[in-house]
C-alpha cells in the first residue's frame, strides 16, 4: 500500500467516530431530546411495565412463574395459545425482559423484578387486580373521554370485566370487614341481603362473625353471581347464603332481612335512581332493620378521581357519591338514624348506617 492509500484509509477511520458524535451532539441538542428522553425513561417506560404486569398477574403467568421457571412451549400451553402464534407470544415475553420483570435463562422464563414477584403471591392479588383495573377501565376514560363525548358513545356494563372488579374491590376489604363488624348483630339469628356481593368475600365474613346467620347474595351481573356461587360451595356456606343474578330495581324479597348491605355498589346506579333503589333497599328490610353501605366518595385520591371519571363516562351508572348528598338520599328513601363514618383518617371512604323505621303504635 502506498503512503497516499495509506493516509487515505487512517484519515477515513478518524473521520468515522468523528462524524458519529458531530451527529449525536446535533441530535441532542434539538431542543425537543431531552423532553422525549425524559419521557421515554420517567413516563413511558413505567406505563408499558405497569401494561405488561397488568397482563402477565390476569392472565395466571406470574403465579406459574412464581412456582418454577417456564419454557416458551409451557406457557402456550397454560394460555392455550395456538401453534402458528408461538412466535407472537416470545415476542411478548421478551419485551418483559426487556422491561426488566422476567429473566432468561436456557430458555426458560423466571419473575425478575421485585414488583412481577411481589404480583405474583395470592395475597397481593388485589393490588394486582387492581392495577388491571387502572389499566383496563380507567386509563380508556383518560384516553378517549374527548372522542366518546363527540360521538356520542357511553361505557356499558359490558366493557367491565366483573371478575377483575371483584377481585380489585378487595384493596379496601379491611374497612369494608371493619364496618361490617361494628354494626352486624351476633348474638341473635340474623338474616342479611346484601346487593352487589362480587366474590361474596363479605356475606363469608359476616357469617364468621354470626354462626346462625343466613344470607341472599346477589350481583348484576352473571358471571360473578355464579363465581361467588361456587366461592360459596368452597367455603362450606352453600347451606346457609343463596346466591343469584339480580337486579336491585326489579328484586323482589319479602321484608325480612334484618340486614341490607351495599359494598362498593352505589355508583352501579344513576344518581336520579339512588333514591328509588335505597327505597327499594328498604322495603326488603324488616321493621327495625338496618342498612350498610360502603362506598368510596368524591374528593378522594387520584385513583378514586379516575374511577369518578369512569362511572361519569356510563350508560348504567354515575358519580361516586359525596357524602352529604348520600346522607340526603337516605333520608329520603325513609331511612331514620342515617350517619357516615370515616373509616380511614384523611381518606374518603365511609360506612353509611340507617335503620327502617318501626310501624307506629296504634
């Protein structure tokens, strides 16, 4: 090689690296870079973990994961994806591991992360069904809610899935089991009816607490009333609690529950109904017997505000209820002795009790 080739070969050879920063220092100084670096890393890429967790704690994979690691082949097998769709799901996976919530290693999968192990135990599954929630019911609300008013559209009770919303509601099951206690009678037969009883966590808790308690359990919706059902069976109350699909506004029951309860359900109707379903509330109790209401109120965390926005944007329901505007429709639904506990300090839920009246003395 000639000295002139030779110049010819270095000189191109420093020009390489020099043109690759000259183009980097070119691109980092758009102003609009670092904005979308900062966004990619501090906002973007938590949202597609927080989508990828979501997925992988619903669809039952962290908590396979959590008992061994997996290979592609078994994981299509448990999600019962097809053959010709393999590809598509390595691709999926990989992205967790891109993301940092799986590792791999010799081909198979394993949780990674703190937050896929934490998603994974069966006593945060709560926490993950309700980050499910967040992602599957509210963040549509935040995404279209300009688009859905323009054309005119609505959420139905069909775009929520009961079963993630049962499990999701069990966040506040402490308050919900701590108001339940205060006011269920123990030492006498008790009867209770309660409305909206998802995974019948609650109708379960109250029998423990009251051995001679019978209940009727029912839900809007059937998939959950027949999963509480068999919930019921497993715990050993099949005897004791009835359960089935039903409506509150076309129930019809004999006044002779001693004890009414609504958990996290009042919102399933429009405010210009509430009054008429509290009546009708009413006429299932037997004189002196009480009502339970729990429910999540406006003004509360952002969480709560997101789920407000969600049940503005329905076809079926309304607003989380403020709590002054509650206590009002109680008593006009007949209630007497209606009061509103805080549960939590500086948190916005609250366990509404009232009682029906007893008949007057002729």
């Amino acid at each position: 090689m000639d000295i002139l080739s030779l110049t010819k070969t270095v000189t191109r050879r420093v020009e390489a690296p020099l043109t690759d920063v000259l183009t980097a220092a070119r691109v980092l100084g758009n102003p609009r870079m670092p904005v979308l670096l900062a966004l990619s890393k501090g906002f973007v890429e938590p949202m597609y973990r927080a989508a990828f967790l979501s997925s992988a704690a619903g669809s039952g994979m962290l908590r396979w994961l959590s008992v061994r690691p997996c290979d592609l082949d078994t994981l299509a097998d448990k999600l019962r994806v097809p053959a010709e769709d393999k590809q598509r799901l390595k691709d999926w996976l990989d992205m967790g591991v891109r993301l940092g919530d799986l590792g791999k290693s010799e081909g198979c999968y394993r949780l990674k992360s703190l937050p896929a192990k934490a998603f994974a135990q069966p006593g945060n599954d709560a926490l993950a069904a309700a980050l499910e929630e967040v992602m599957r019911f509210h963040l549509p609300a935040l995404l279209d809610g300009p688009r859905m008013l323009r054309e005119g559209r609505r959420f139905s009770l069909d775009d929520q899935d009961g079963s993630v919303i049962a499990r999701s509601t069990r966040v506040v099951q402490p308050l919900v089991e701590e108001a339940i206690s205060r006011t269920l009678v123990r030492d006498t037969p008790q009867q209770l009816l309660e409305i909206g009883c998802g995974s019948g966590i609650y109708v379960r808790h109250a029998a423990g607490l009251n051995p001679r308690l019978t209940a009727v359990a029912v839900d809007m919706q059937q998939e959950v009333a027949d999963q509480a059902a068999r919930n019921m069976a497993e715990w050993g109350l099949a005897d004791r609690v009835e359960t089935r699909q039903a409506d509150l506004r076309t129930l019809e029951l004999q006044p002779q529950f001693d004890l009414v309860t609504l958990h996290n359900s009042i919102y399933y109707f429009p405010e210009d109904e509430r009054v008429d379903a509290l009546r009708r509330a009413r006429a299932c109790l037997a004189p002196g017997g009480r009502l339970l209401l729990t429910s999540p109120c406006q003004g509360g965390n952002i969480g709560l505000e997101a789920l407000n926005l969600w049940f503005s944007y329905s076809d079926f329901g309304g607003a989380l209820p403020r709590e002054h505007e509650l206590v009002a429709q109680l008593k006009q639904a007949g209630f007497v002795d209606v009061r509103a506990d805080q549960l939590v300090p500086g948190e916005q839920f609250r366990a509404f009790t009232a009682g029906n009246p007893q008949p007057a003395q002729s």
